[in-house]
C-alpha cells in the first residue's frame, strides 16, 4: 500500500493499523544467513521497505562501520525507495537520515561503537552484516525496541559460531522458539550465479581451491569454529537428516523394534543442564534417536522424563550409563531399580573412543536429536595458551557440551569396539582419516588388528607356529647350554 495513505491495512486480518504496536506479528526476530554475495543484503533492504510502509514508524539500519553502509546497505536500500515515498527535505547526509511521506523516517547508524545502539524507541532495526558487528551493539539496541514493540532484522554472512548463532539462528532453527525466523542459503543459489556460466565457473573454482571448510562458511553460510573443533569435520556422514536416512540403519523406523539393544548416556550436574541420549544397536553400528536436556530438576524427576520422553517401557534390555564419580546419581537410580554402568570420564580417552566409531562410519546421529547434532558441531578445545604465552593442559571448552558427553560415556561404557569392516572406506572417509592426527590413526589400526586377530586373519605369530620367538628362545637356542 501507498505510504503516503497514512493507515497500513493488514491483507490477513483486513485491519487497519496506525502503529506497530496494534499490527499482529508472527515473527519479530528475522534472521537471513547466506553466502557471500548470496543477495542477503537485498533481501534485508525488501524487507526494510515492507516496513516502511506502517506509517510513523522509526527504522534504523545498522551495519559495523560506515563503509559497509555506504558501500552496500545505504545504496541497496535506496535503489527500492520509489522517489514518490520520499517527503522533504529528503536525504540528510549529516544526519544520515531521510522522511517519508506517510511520517515514517529512515536512519543510518555505525555500530562500530556498540553505545551508538541507544535510540529513541525504533520500531524496526535492521541489524546488515550483523556477523561483524560486536554483539553488545545488539544488547545495547534491544531495549530500544520495547517500547513500540519493534523488530529486528539481521542479515550476515557468518564467522563460525558468532553471536547471530546463539541468539537468531539457533533459537529459530534449532530451538523454534516463538518469534524467530530464520533461513539459510548458499550463494549458488542467487539467481545472478544459477544463469551464468562465468560465474558458475568462479564458484567451482572456489570450492576446487579453497579448504572445505572455508567453502562451507563464505559460501554456504555454514558455521564452523575457527580452531580446536573436534567433530565437526565428521558430522557430514554421520547427520541421518531425513526419515529415509534413518531406515537404511533402522528399517521399521519410526518405531523401533522392542528386542533392540538400547543404551542411554547420562550427563548429570548441578551447574550445567541434566542431559540425556538414547542410542539404539545395529548391525551397522550405534544409531542415537533421542535426546533429554533440562535444567534444575531433582534426579528422580529426570529419571521419569527420560523414561517417558524415550518411552523405555517399550523395550526389553536398555542399558544405563553415566560417569563414574556420579555416586549421588548412582544412589539414586537405584532406588528406582536403575542400574548404572560407571563409564570412565577421562575426555582425552573419551574423545578418541568417539572419534574411532566417527572415522568407522558407525556412529549415527539422527534428524530428531537437534540439540545434540548442534552441541557435537560446537564440541571444541578451549584456548591452552596463558596470559605469559606458556601452554596449558589442553581441556575442552565447557559449555553446551551434555550431550556430546553422554555420547561419550555411553560409546566408554559400551562393551564392543567399532567394527572396520562394516562399510569400506570410501573416498570421503580415506579423506578424513587423513584429516586425523597420528594418536587418533594409531587407536584406529589397533582396533582393526584386534578385530582381525579375534577372526584369526591376523599376522601375530601363534605359539604353535615354528618361528614363535619365545619358543625358540626356550627351546631350540637354550639347548646348547
């Protein structure tokens, strides 16, 4: 509708509206993740002059320096302003602001400085390139929006897991919570790269040259840290996205058959949430279907909402495992006739038993376990480096880590080892085995020998066998004395 009406009418509740604050809002957090160049900033600007159109409204549209507003967000959004929108004086180079004829007003602000945030009351802020600017521009700008009810926008190429992740993406892609709305896409799907041979031909030479990882976040818009990952170059193979996924490894999918093994890993404390996982034993390795996080509960509580969320009552042998300095947990499962397996709680043996069933290609991670896929993609190593510049123990960072951790103690406590020979290795996985450092490698081949020497394929020497060398020791060379 033209803004110069004065009266936005709502073409779902056929309403007419004079303020944000009575017009009905599904959504007011906007999150748009794209590659680079994927067009995100135009569709920040569409979305802009959407909201333009509610007149008397205040918008800011922010970006983490003037450059990048005076190079891409102030000319994107002008270029979509029809002249007619604009009241005088019109642009204000000063202020860096501009009126339009139905009373509202455009501004642009540097968020260089997080302090610039404070406004008086915006109804729409438009958060460009959000990735880049500190994430106390947002905090500082938020409260700014209570009062007229406003929205938020945020359109960014991301930098591994910054803070657009904790607090638009997750929330709206993992969380789905209330409000949030998010999408995600990868610069190849701009329609100027789907119709150009040229430039299909510069993305291919990116993803030939670059590292995969690089790819993925500049591209793709995929988050990776930076440093210190540890599962996240694995996840690729191991995410079963979809119901199809599932049943290669669990073919009466969606219900499980009763007489599987099941196996549930516990992350119990008081200073961190009450996480849970369910993993279910196939022939073609551990399959995990289910996850528990909660926070300030008491143990038997958990204990009744993981029986009811996993619906254990359904199967006939379902293992329990936790830490093995868990003895308060301990005491109190077993007051409930829960047993629990002590699984070892050491992390660097731990993350090498996790990373074998990984590079085995027997670990599974399915599309209902959100939070877990997103906790094992975050699962990290803190900074080892102090103040003084000397390395301390490497420790991993402890945070958002429950149920990776169940995982861990679950596949400790667990009373076989990944089986080599399952799948062959593919190409991908020769790719990341190489990707291994030689600790990681080295447990891999000895757990492929003992496999091997459990089927009697392996090159060991018996005792029966004439070059045994013990036997020759004892025998043949002590008799000449």
């Amino acid at each position: 509708m033209h803004p110069g009406s004065g009266v936005f009418k709502c073409e779902f509740c056929k309403t007419e509206h004079t303020s944000n604050r009575t017009a009905p809002r599904v959504y007011k957090r906007f999150g748009a993740f794209a590659g680079r160049r994927g067009g995100k900033t135009v569709v920040g600007a569409h979305m802009v002059r959407e909201e333009a159109l509610i007149p008397n409204s205040l918008i800011w549209c922010m970006g983490p320096n003037y450059k990048v507003l005076n190079d891409s967000t102030i000319p994107t959004l002008l270029g979509i302003i029809p002249p007619s929108w604009v009241a005088a004086p019109g642009w204000n180079s000063d202020l860096m602001e501009f009126p339009l004829v139905n009373g509202t007003k455009i501004a642009f602000r540097s968020l260089d400085d997080p302090e610039r945030g404070r406004g008086p009351g915006p109804t729409c802020g438009w958060f460009d390139e959000a990735a880049q600017i500190p994430e106390q521009g947002w905090n500082v700008f938020r409260p700014s929006l209570s009062e007229q009810a406003g929205i938020a926008i945020f359109t960014t190429t991301v930098f591994g897991f910054d803070w657009t992740y904790e607090r638009i993406e997750k929330k709206a892609l993992v969380d789905h919570l209330p409000g949030y709305y998010a999408v995600k896409w990868w610069t190849e799907e701009n329609p100027l790269f789907q119709h150009d041979e040229v430039l299909k031909a510069e993305i291919e030479e990116a993803r030939a040259t670059a590292t995969p990882e690089w790819f993925a976040q500049e591209y793709r818009a995929e988050r990776h840290n930076a440093t210190g990952a540890i599962y996240a170059k694995y996840l690729t193979t191991a995410h079963l996205r979809d119901t199809a996924a599932v049943k290669r490894y669990i073919p009466e999918w969606p219900e499980i058959d009763p007489s599987r093994e099941i196996w549930v890993g516990l992350d119990a404390g008081a200073d961190h949430p009450f996480g849970a996982t369910m993993g279910v034993v196939t022939e073609w390795g551990l399959v995990i279907v289910d996850e528990y996080l909660q926070r300030d509960a008491a143990y038997l509580v958990h204990l009744l909402n993981i029986q009811a969320k996993f619906r254990l009552n359904r199967f006939n042998n379902v293992k329990w495992v936790a830490n093995k300095n868990e003895r308060q947990l301990r005491a109190e499962f077993a007051l409930k006739q829960i047993g629990l397996i002590q699984a070892e709680n050491k992390h660097e043996f731990g993350i090498q038993r996790v990373q074998s069933w990984f590079v085995s290609n027997q670990l599974f991670i399915a599309f209902t376990c959100p939070h877990t896929f997103d906790q094992f993609t975050k699962y990290r190593y803190a900074v080892n480096t102090a103040t003084d510049g000397q390395q301390r123990k490497e420790a991993v960072y402890k945070l958002e880590d429950e149920l990776p951790d169940c995982v861990r103690y679950l596949l400790m406590a667990y009373p076989r080892l990944p089986d080599p020979k399952v799948a062959a290795m593919t190409a991908d996985q020769k790719h990341r085995w190489e990707a291994f450092d030689d600790k990681t490698r080295m447990e891999v081949e000895r757990l492929r020998q003992f496999h091997k020497d459990e089927d009697g394929e392996g090159r060991n020497l018996q005792p029966t066998d004439s070059n045994y060398p013990i036997a020759d020791f004892f025998g043949s060379q002590s008799s000449r004395y």
